[in-house]
C-alpha cells in the first residue's frame, strides 16, 4: 500500500508533540509485530486517541489503519485525509463493509486499529466491549494486541473544555497479544480482552507521574481516587446524548420538508 500522506503527517505530529512539551511513557512496545496483519484493540477517551495511538507501532515501524466513524469521512476537511492514510471508514447502522475492508487490510500484512468501546469512556474505565475486535483478528488469523492510552483525556474528551496546556505527560501501554481463533467463544474471548484492558488500565495510571494526577482529578476513575463519572453514570449520560442526537436528526429533516 503506497503512503504518500501518512509520512510527513507523523512528523508533523512529532513536532507538535514537542511543541507541547509532551513526555511520553511508552511500555509493551516491542508486543507489536514488525510485520505481518496485527489487529491493535485500544481504549477510548479522548478525541485525540487515533493520533497518539499510532505511536505504539511506531518502534516497530508500522503505520496504523484505524477503524473510524463515518462521520469523519463525510467532513470536507477531515474525510479526504483519512482516506489518504488509508483508514477504515466505519458505518454503525451497516457493518459488513468496513469489516470486510479491516479483514483485506490484515490479510495484506497491516496493522489495523480498533476501539472495541465504540465510544468515548466518561467513566475512564473500560466499557463493555463489542466482539468486533474479537471475531476480526479470528477471521483474519492475526493477533489482537491491547493498547491503553491515558493522557489523552486530558487534553480534548467530552463535556470538558480542550486544554492543550504544556508538559501533559502521555502514556501508552502495549499489551501481550491474544490470539482468537474462529473456533474460540467469541463472548468469552471479549471478556478475557476487558480482563486484560482492565488490568492494563490501572497498571497504567498508578505508573502515570503523581504530581500531574493529583486526588480528584476529574479525568481519573473514581474507585481510583478521581471524579469522573462511575460506568453507571456513565451510561445514563451517553444515552442522554444519544436521545439528543437523535432529536437534532429528526428536527433537521424535518427543516428540509
């Protein structure tokens, strides 16, 4: 697959990184493969988690297709970009395709990644995962290696305000690989990669530097001495936004009748 974009876009965030005094914690990398397909399953919180989760196949040289929602491919601006670095356009209501591209995409030999939580994590925990991740890596016959990002939040994640403020510490925590296979309980497989994710996540955040995460801080879970909502609470908050979404939709065709 020719790159022309994804190149000089890495430098570019490279150099933004140093910009914004930024110091990374990156552990597990060598968990990566230097070649063959690899399915990359990453948590997420933050809008900015498919810039900064690159970076963990960056040691291993590795450029990453990250599965990504449709209406990121729909923006003028954004959606000529992501085709360019070759990502994967992802139809919630319609799956089959952009499973198909992720499954020719591993088959060739490439690094895909995936955010089995489908959504941002208010709580910043792990949420319930879907089986996507699973059943793609067992199809495809590759490893399915976790990923946690934690830092990532802090600069640009929901009903926060941005702050792009110097010197944000980033952690990246690279996982050991599983390997599903299509004869595997994909169920039980999903649970083992929460497991897993789970325990990666408070690995990482009682790694993560003190005196940038003091107790309290809202972008720390709260059964880990922060204030961000539990999962429960959560959940009532994203349905919420759902149901908002849903009346913008409707209020909108209606205004073209």
């Amino acid at each position: 697959m020719r790159d022309v974009t994804y190149p000089p876009i890495i430098l570019t965030a490279k150099a933004g990184f140093r910009l914004l005094g930024q110091r990374f914690q990156m552990t597990g990398t060598e968990n990566v493969p230097r070649s063959g397909g690899v399915l990359l399953a990453y948590n997420h919180i933050s809008y900015v988690d498919f810039i900064y989760g690159g970076l963990a196949a960056n040691p291993s040289k590795r450029l990453v297709r990250f599965m990504a929602k449709r209406e990121l491919f729909d923006h003028k601006a954004v959606g000529p970009l992501m085709r360019s670095l070759h990502h994967i356009e992802v139809d919630r209501a319609s799956g089959e395709k952009s499973l198909a591209t992720a499954l020719a995409h591993l088959l060739a030999g490439e690094a895909v990644g995936i955010f089995p939580e489908a959504t941002i994590s208010r709580a910043m925990e792990i949420k319930d995962l879907k089986s996507g991740a699973v059943r793609i890596a067992a199809e495809a016959g590759v490893p399915l290696v976790p990923v946690i990002l934690w830092g990532t939040q802090r600069m640009m994640t929901k009903d926060h305000p941005r702050d792009f403020s110097r010197g944000t510490t980033i952690a990246i925590n690279v996982g050991e690989p599983m390997h599903p296979t299509p004869e595997d309980n994909a169920v039980a497989q999903t649970a083992e990669l929460h497991r897993r994710m789970s325990a990666m996540l408070d690995e990482t955040v009682a790694a993560y530097p003190v005196d940038e995460q003091p107790p309290g801080s809202w972008w720390v879970p709260q059964r880990l001495g922060g204030t961000a909502p539990t999962l429960e609470e959560a959940a009532v908050l994203d349905a919420a936004e759902k149901r908002e979404r849903a009346r913008r939709r409707a209020a909108k065709r209606a205004a073209k009748k």
